[in-house]
C-alpha cells in the first residue's frame, strides 16, 4: 500500500492539531488517530446537503449556512442542488482548511468557494448563528464528531440548550437545522425536542455506494408561525 504523505497541520484555536496527509489521489484529515474526514468516504456529507435541499419549505432563493467547510462536499452538493438565486454562507474556524482547499486539495474543491452564490465567513460558526435572526432556511453542521466533540470545546455549545435556542432564533419559520454526527446519541435527541424542534433522525452510510460505517444526521425542523 501507498504510503500517507503529510501535506500540512493545523491548530483548531482553542483546541487540537489536523494533519493534512495524501496518498495517491486521496486526501484524508486526521486528528491523533483519528481520521475526522477523507476524500474516499464522503457520503453522509454529501447527503447532510441533499436531505436538507429536499426538506426545504420552497422559495427561490434560500439561504443556508454551512459550518464548516471541511472538505467541501457538503458546500459542492448543496450548489448542485440549488438555484441561481440561492445563498450559501460558509463558516470555517480554521484558516488552514481553506487554504488546503484552494491550494493541494484544489481540483477536490473544484471552484465551489468561488462559486458567486457563495459567502465565506473566516470564523466560528457558532458566532454567525448568533448574529442571525429569522435569517436561515437551513442551518448544516458538520464542525466536529457530532454532540460528543473532539476538536474544540467550545464546540458543545452548539449543542446545549443555548445554542439550539440561538439557532432556532437564526431559522425562518418552518427552517431546518440538520447535524452531521459519527454516531447516535439519545440524549441529544431528546435536547432537540426539549428545544422546541420536531425531530426527524436518520441514519446514513459514510460512503456513495451505500457502503461504510453508519453517520446519523439529525433534521430538526422549526415551527411555522400561525
């Protein structure tokens, strides 16, 4: 077998070192022992962006954020999935992940953070949340191993109480707040209800083919008003 080649690291501020390695036409992102994401196992990312699509409640133009960039293959099938007039505000905490992306893992992004329909924010997710107000029909997170972190501690508070309570108050009515994650987790499933959020679970293969270990994906939808 190939050996992995390391390409760069990272820090997460406020948390660990990625590793960036290649081997052959593959990149993999690693953390310790770890590999957090790959070019090879891809299909619950991408299917955290369709999923969403297909639950959108309508419009022309939507606007979605997405934290974070990671390997792009959430952003890339979103804007294979939606309109002219869409609008995607990427979060990325990390510098370095967008600038392994625009430089060696260039043809993996194939151009989509230049895509015009597309905002990039250098920073912490969890802060444009904040700032959002009624903004969102759909907010995507994918910024560590799910509920249970592993990068960053401040990462839990996205998914406390608090900050289910500020995403929802970043969500249009009837908006959907869908949560990438490694593995299940009741008692998250439970906060999300607790929060105010109808709940939808749903368990996906981390590769295209149907194959691979089993991700979940969380669809937490936000009332409409009456």
């Amino acid at each position: 077998m190939q050996a992995r080649e390391l390409i760069g690291t990272a820090a997460v501020p406020g948390g660990v070192e990625l590793k960036l390695f290649r081997r052959g036409t593959d990149f993999m992102i690693v953390l310790d022992r770890n590999e957090l994401m790959s070019t090879r196992m891809n299909g619950s990312e991408i299917a955290l962006a369709d999923m969403t699509c297909d639950r959108l409640s309508g419009g022309s133009a939507p606007h979605i954020l997405i934290g974070g960039y990671g390997m792009g293959f959430t952003l890339r099938a979103a804007l294979a999935r939606l309109g002219a007039q869409a609008h995607v505000t990427v979060a990325e905490l990390v510098p370095e992940i967008i600038a392994w992306a625009r430089g060696p893992m260039a043809s993996v992004a194939a151009g989509c953070l230049d895509d015009p329909r597309v905002h990039l924010v250098a920073g912490d997710v969890a802060g444009v949340i904040e700032a959002g107000n009624g903004t969102y029909d759909a907010i995507l997170l994918d910024v560590d191993n799910g509920p249970d972190g592993l990068t960053r501690l401040e990462n839990d508070r996205l998914y406390s109480m608090r900050g289910l309570a500020e995403a929802r108050a970043a969500l249009k009515p009837g908006g959907v707040l869908a949560i990438w994650s490694a593995a299940p987790d009741n008692a998250f499933t439970r906060r999300l209800s607790q929060a105010g959020y109808a709940v939808e679970e749903v368990a996906v293969r981390a590769r295209t083919n149907g194959k691979g270990p089993r991700h979940v994906i969380w669809f937490a939808t936000k009332a409409r008003a009456r």
